[in-house]
C-alpha cells in the first residue's frame, strides 16, 4: 500500500442542496469530482480521524465504484475504521440507525434519492454527522467553500478491490474495513418501536389485502426481512424488490405518477385495503388506502394523534416539526394535544437540533418523508409499520375511515404540491420574482373571498442554536384558511423545478369529501396570475401533481 496526494483543479457547483451533492453520473465520473467533494469532507470534518465511518448507498450506478474511492480515501486520511453495507447497501435511515449504534464520527451516504438512476441518470453523496442526521448549513457551507479552494487530494492504492459482496472484516493499512449485513441494526431498532404480534396478525387475516412496492430500489431487502421473513406477510406481497442500478428504469419517486399500478390497485379500483411504496434511497413512503391516497401532511398528522397506540410512543410525544411547505394538519393536532410544533425550512437537517434538543418526537415533510427521534432521517419502512400497527390496533377501521374521523376532529387540510421541472433557470427565477416584487402590495387583497393576511420570504431561526436561514420560500397566507407557497427545488440535478404549494382549510364535515383540485383552484389561478409561470415557460400544466 502506497498513499499519494494527487494534484487537483477545483470544480464549480459542488455546493450541497438540500440533501447533499447531487449531479449527473457523468459529472461524478470525471476524474477528481468526487475525490475533491470526500477530501473536502474529511478536511471539514477532523473529528473523524482515529474514528468509526459508516458508509453505503442506495444501489444506483456508480455506487460501488464510488465506495472503492471512498475507501481508499479514508485510509489515506486517518480514518480507523470504516463500517459499509454488504454489496455497498445501506438505505439512508439504515445508515442513520447504524451511526448511531455504533457511535460512530459521521458517515458518507451515497444517494440522490428518489431522481433516476443507471449511467444517464444523477448520483449523489451527502456527509451524516454523528447525531446520524445531515450535516447542518454550517457545515456543508464549510465543505463547499473547501471544494473551491482544493488543491490535491489524497488517497491509498492497494492491489485489487475490497470485497464487499461478504460480510467481515479486510485491511487497508492501518484501517479496518466492516462489511456488515445492512439490515440488521436497522430491523432491531424498529422491531422496538412497534408491536409486530398486532401487525402480524393483521397481515394474517385473509380478508386484509396488502402490497408493498419497493420499486426495484434499496428498500427491497430491509422489506423482505421485516414484512415478509419477520412479520409474516406473503412473499408477493412485496414487489419489485431487487434493487437495480437503474431501478429497472422507473423513476423511484413514491407518489401516484411514478408508482401508476399500485395507485390503480389500492385507490381506483380498490383491489387492495393497505398499500405502500417507498424510494431509491428508502427515506420517503407513500400511504394508499382502499380508495385514497394519503398526504404526507394528513400522514404526519394522523401519526401525531395516535402516536400512543404505537409501543414505542406509548407514553407520548413531545412535539412535532413539519417543513413550511406541508400543510399545517400537524399544526391542529399539536394545539388539540397541547403539544410543541415547529415549522422549519425545507431540509431534514433543520429537525436535527430540535430532536436532540428533545422538543419533537416525530417530524416530516410534504416531500414524501416521516419519521421520529429514533434516527435523524425520513424513515419509508417506518412509516409504513406506524400505519399498519395503526390499522392492526384499530380492528373494523380502514385507512380512508381513519382519515374521515381524524378530519372530523381536527378539519380538513385540503393539500396539494404542483411540480414544473426541468425548467430554464433564467425563467423559473423571472417567475419566482415577480411573485417576489408582488408581495409588499399583497395583504389586504383577496383570493375568491378570503383575505390575505401576509406574504413574505420565510426565514428561519433555529430555536436550539440561534442558527438563522434566509430566503426559504415564497409565501401568501389567508389567515388560517389558506396558503400559497412557491420554491425552487434544491433536488434536482437538470434545469430548476419550480415548486408550487397549495393548501385549503375546512373544518365543516360536510365539505370535506370534495375534489382537491377543484377546492384549490382560485389559490392556483392566483398563483399563475402573480408568477405568470405557464406563460413564461410555455407549459400547459405541471409536469407532475400530488
């Protein structure tokens, strides 16, 4: 073994988003882009030498090759000892889980997600703290800031690769390699949390039709283990759960658009009582019903209020956290309980401190992503057990009766995120600005008949550090009736998604069953005539509505 410190120019762009480094497979091939990012990591991140490093991904292309790197890297740079997934495997709340077990310094987490995958497609890397959660805004900035200055990196050679197909230990130098079963922390950590003989007998029940959609992405085998080998359900159950580098060229984002047949199953032709999907990495879920789709935001809430019914929440929650684009359902839930409730930027790493600062228990985002205190990430699977352990301890009750009950107590949050993607950023940022200009002159003026009571840019304070983040959003408010809220995506990897967010309180029972698009239309004719987004972009809809 040999280490060398290369020469290397810096790239431009290589400022994390809201959940890591995202870009092209192609970028990341080029040679010094992904070394320049990891040795910007480990110099940012000195705590880390003499210490544990976790390490996986979500099975993408690109991934295997990027952990030989990575390895050879933090055997150049002092690290200990590295623990990595088998076969490079590690969905993201597995490696939060892991992290924390093991007290481990931090980890590298190899994903971009729920974007495309195959060597066209994105890869991504993000750099977890010890807490488990991402990196907060002043380390990342700190880790930019060192990618446009770097100069050479370091690293090992070694004859050959590392074996990371068998569980055990291997050598480079000084550091010892751990590859270890990517499930088997995580499944212990949730098998506390829930009560599996409840859930075990409902999967059991003849006349309870569930399915699990893995879509051909990490999720996979931490389903087969805990849904199928430890609970018990069929082993059809669970679909498409080999993971695949190019997740057999879907696209592994869990919403109606992308996961088409399971919607038809469960909400259209309502073949199915429980249905669930997950993403490329694992961290987000989608919640389907005998004919609805569940919200993430009416997900979180609905998890909130019945949280005791959950072993590991029996003695309640302290709070909980939503990104200021989900809708405030978990607003009404906290304030019935007299709970604490946060709302933060976009961005799991903004709930790090209030969970370990013990105000929250769980938190989410209308993004897909829920979870709780028992890692720092979005959690699909646990989502996903929360709401069978729910159904499991609600005999008679289903998933749309849940919801109608939860609505008749705490209103209706009529919800909906429209999504234009690929957009040129010259005129995504022009439609984003007129909003902008728009704002000071808003209050006063009216939407249909409610009245707006705000608009401006949200910043955010962070309670626990004093931290502050500017710029997080666009935002119209009518009152408590209402909101419009327009965001630039930090995502996606082509272009810039522009994000629209719509959301329509009603608390009359008798109004709760109507078509969401048709409730919220006067907020989204208002929205085009403050952006003028589909005449500048020449679109006719969104590209995709949840």
């Amino acid at each position: 073994m040999s280490l060398r410190e290369v020469a290397t120019p810096s790239f431009e762009g290589q400022k994390p988003g809201t959940s890591g480094l995202r870009k092209k497979v192609t970028v990341f091939q080029q040679p010094g882009y992904l070394e320049n990012f990891v040795q910007a990591v480990f110099d940012c991140a000195p705590e880390l030498q003499g210490g544990t490093l976790v390490l996986g991904g979500d099975g993408r292309f690109f991934n295997r090759a990027a952990i030989q790197t990575i390895l050879r890297m933090a055997a150049a740079n002092g690290i200990d000892r590295v623990l990595v997934g088998q076969g490079g495997i590690l969905s993201t709340p597995a490696a939060s889980a892991v992290i924390r077990r093991h007290r481990a310094r931090g980890g590298l987490v190899l994903s971009a997600s729920h974007n495309p995958g195959g060597p066209d497609g994105d890869f991504g890397i993000k750099y977890n703290i010890a807490n488990g959660g991402p990196a907060p805004e002043a380390v990342t900035e700190a880790i930019y800031q060192h990618t446009q200055m770097i100069r050479h990196y370091r690293i090992v050679d070694i004859d050959g690769e590392i074996d990371l197909d068998k569980t055990g230990n291997r050598k480079i130098g000084n550091m010892t390699v751990t590859v270890i079963d990517p499930v088997d922390d995580y499944a212990a950590l949730l098998g506390g949390l829930f009560d599996f003989d409840v859930i075990r007998a409902l999967l059991a029940r003849k006349d309870f039709r569930f399915r699990f959609d893995a879509m051909h992405a990490v999720t996979g085998p931490y389903a087969k283990r805990l849904l199928v080998e430890m609970l018990g359900a069929p082993e059809s159950s669970v679909i498409n759960a080999e993971p695949l580098e190019d997740f057999g060229g879907g696209h592994p984002d869990p919403n109606p658009v992308y996961a088409p047949e399971l919607y038809k199953a469960a909400v259209l032709d309502g073949e199915l009582d429980f249905a669930a999907a997950s993403d490329g990495d694992g961290d987000r879920n989608m919640i389907l019903g005998r004919g609805i789709a569940v919200t993430p935001s009416d997900s979180l809430a609905v998890l909130a209020a019945n949280a005791t019914l959950a072993p590991g929440y029996a003695r309640g929650i302290a709070g909980v956290a939503r990104s200021m684009p989900t809708s405030r359902a978990p607003d009404a839930v906290a304030r019935a309980l007299k709970l604490e409730c946060f709302e933060t930027p976009t961005g799991w790493k903004f709930f790090g401190n209030l969970l370990d600062a013990g105000h929250i228990t769980l938190c989410g985002e209308e993004s897909y992503g829920t979870s709780s205190d028992h890692v720092r990430e979005k959690d699909g699977l646990w989502a996903v057990l929360f709401w069978l352990n729910l159904l499991a301890a609600k005999p008679g009750e289903t998933v749309l009766s849940i919801l109608q009950q939860h609505w008749k107590r705490y209103g209706r949050h009529y919800y909906s995120r429209h999504d234009y993607e690929a957009v040129d950023a010259r005129q995504a940022t022009e439609a984003l600005n007129r909003l902008r200009a728009n704002l000071p002159a808003l209050p006063g003026q009216k939407i249909g008949n409610m009245a707006i009571t705000a608009a401006d840019d949200f910043a955010y304070r962070d309670p626990v550090d004093g931290s502050e983040s500017k710029g997080q959003g666009l935002r119209v408010i009518c009152g408590e009736q209402a909101r419009l809220i327009a965001r630039l995506s930090g995502t996606g990897t082509e272009g810039a998604t522009v994000r629209l967010y719509f959301e329509l309180y009603d608390a009359d029972p008798a109004k709760q069953a109507d078509d969401v698009q048709s409730r919220l239309q006067p907020l989204i004719d208002f929205a085009e005539a403050q952006t003028g987004l589909r005449k500048i972009t020449g679109r006719a809809a969104p590209d995709v509505i949840t």
